[in-house]
C-alpha cells in the first residue's frame, strides 16, 4: 500500500518540475524578447549619435573653408 502513496508523491513532484521548467521558460522567452528590443533601442541611439557627430564634423569641414 505505501508504494500506491510512494507513486503518488512521485507523480505530483513531477507535476510541480513540469509546472516550474513552464513558467521559467516562459519568463526566459520575455526576458529574450526584452534583452532583444533594448539592444535594438540602444543600437538605433548609438546609430543616430554617429549620424550627428557625422554631420557636426562636416559642418565644421564646411565652415573652416
């Protein structure tokens, strides 16, 4: 009889893994989706500060001449 309860604490742990290992890769796919789009964000910044610094140069290029 104590193999019935034995089986049945085994049953319900691997419930609660299953149930853990979801919820965990769930919040790993938000933190990828997050991580994702602040790198984007901070590329497009970097991006636009070269585009400026750029463009300050070559108006300073233009008003030395």
């Amino acid at each position: 009889m104590s193999y019935v309860v034995s089986a049945a604490v085994v049953l319900v742990a691997l419930v609660v893994l299953g149930f853990v290992i979801f919820r965990v890769f769930r919040l790993l796919r938000a933190y990828r989706a997050t991580a994702s789009m602040v790198s984007a964000r901070a590329g497009d910044r970097v991006g636009l500060l070269r585009a400026r610094s750029a463009a300050v140069r070559v108006a300073i290029r233009e008003r030395r001449r």
